[in-house]
C-alpha cells in the first residue's frame, strides 16, 4: 500500500507545479521546508523516497515527477510530468496553433542539427513558411522570447536548444516522433540533445557526462565498445564552440 500524502507533500507539490522546474539543491531546501511547516519526519536523505510517495498518488492521474539533468552543467532538475499528453496538447491551452507550429518547427531544426542547437537565423526564417499563418519576424523574435521565458527553449548568443524543462516533459514525444536521431545518454539514461556519440558503435553521451565518464582517463574509451573515444573532450583547448556536441552516427 503507498505511504501517506501528507500535508507537506501536497505543498511541495504544488510549489513544484507553479515553477515548472526545479533545481535539486532547490527541491531539497523545499523538501526541507514542507516538512517544517507541516511538521512532518524530515531527513535530508529521504527527498527520493518523499517524492516516490507522491509519485504513488499521482499515477492514476497519469502524472509523475521526474528528474532530469541540464544539458549545460549536468545539474539535475526536477519537474511534473503529465504523461497522457503530447507536447501539443500540454502546450495548446498556453499557445495559439501558429505559435506551436513555429515551436515544433523550431524543435524539429534543433533535434535535427549536428549540435542540438538552432540559429535564431534559421529559426526567423521559417516564421513566413508556417502553415497555419504566416509570422512577422518581429512576432516570431517576440514568441521565441516567450518560449524562453517559459522555459520551454533556452537561448545563448542567438542560439537556440531545448530548455531542461522540455527535455523532461517530452522525452518521450521526443524519442516516438524522432526515432532516427533522438537517443538517450548511455550514462545516465536520460534523452541527449546535445551529446558525443561513439564513432564506432552509435551510442550518445551528455557532455556533462561526457566530463564526468573521462575525468582522469589518460585515453578516453567508450564505456560500451571500449574502442578510443574519438570526440574532443569538454572542456579541452582543441574545441569549437558548439560544433562538438553532437555528430549523429551516419548508419
């Protein structure tokens, strides 16, 4: 039978809803404070366990909590998951249909990419391609800004990749709808945008993993195949600025 929902998990909860995404550090201080509040057993160590409770609570209303890592600095998030929505729906009643075509568009550009990131360039000039209406650039700038704010892209220097956030929440559309490209970090299991692959056997690995796997390795060797690791790593002298993230296996 699940443990109890308390109080303090429907607070931590719903705190957790209202930001979309969470930092870990964060959700343990939140963990930490719901309990207090509610005056509930709290130990620092059981944050993992207080969410499983209420992950058994939120399993028939298909939704869950689910942990992810930012891409950027391997940090681990977490956000609320409705697992009986696509990404259009979840994101229909926030959206008008052009604005979600320029998102899926716009997500179509960055999964498809060798690095997992799309100019604002290449993103701008679809805006008078849409289907469903044709976009200004002005309007389009202004919607991707929202996407950013919304945290549902991120954007660095006029480039853009999914936020974590997004990740999380549509790691399975991703992985249905992009079955070709979209693979999951050999590490740490979680949907990849911007990874290393293994030139030998295919599989893709997080950067922030990427550091972490090799940190000290005098010869870098793919954790599945063993062959060298043939990608620059994170970090070293020799790299360019995005063009390491990601080359898709050609077979």
């Amino acid at each position: 039978m699940a443990a109890q929902m308390t109080n303090a998990h429907r607070r931590f909860l719903q705190v957790l809803m209202s930001n979309g995404i969470t930092e870990a550090s964060q959700a343990r201080k939140l963990h930490q404070h719901c309990c207090e509040i509610d005056k509930v057993y709290y130990a620092h160590d059981k944050l993992d366990d207080f969410i499983s409770t209420i992950n058994s609570h939120l399993q028939p209303l298909f939704m869950q909590i689910r942990k992810g890592i930012s891409e950027e600095d391997g940090r681990a998030h977490y956000a609320v998951v409705n697992l009986a929505e696509t990404e259009v729906t979840k994101m229909a009643s926030d959206y008008t249909e052009t604005e979600l075509e320029l998102f899926r568009k716009t997500m179509d550009l960055i999964i498809l990419s060798e690095n997992g990131f799309a100019s604002s360039t290449d993103i701008l000039n679809l805006a008078d391609q849409l289907k469903t209406k044709k976009m200004k650039k002005k309007e389009a700038e202004q919607v991707l800004k929202v996407f950013v704010e919304d945290k549902w892209l991120s954007e660095k220097n006029g480039e853009y990749t999914l936020h974590t956030r997004c990740i999380i929440e549509m790691e399975q559309y991703i992985l249905s709808n992009y079955q070709d490209v979209a693979r999951k970090c050999n590490i740490c299991h979680s949907l990849a945008i911007q990874s290393q692959v293994c030139e030998c056997c295919g599989i893709g690995m997080h950067l922030p993993c990427v550091r972490k796997y090799f940190r000290g390795q005098a010869e870098p060797r793919c954790p599945k195949c063993n062959e060298f690791w043939s990608c620059d790593l994170p970090g070293t002298s020799q790299m360019g600025s995005h063009t390491h993230h990601r080359a898709h296996s050609q077979a």
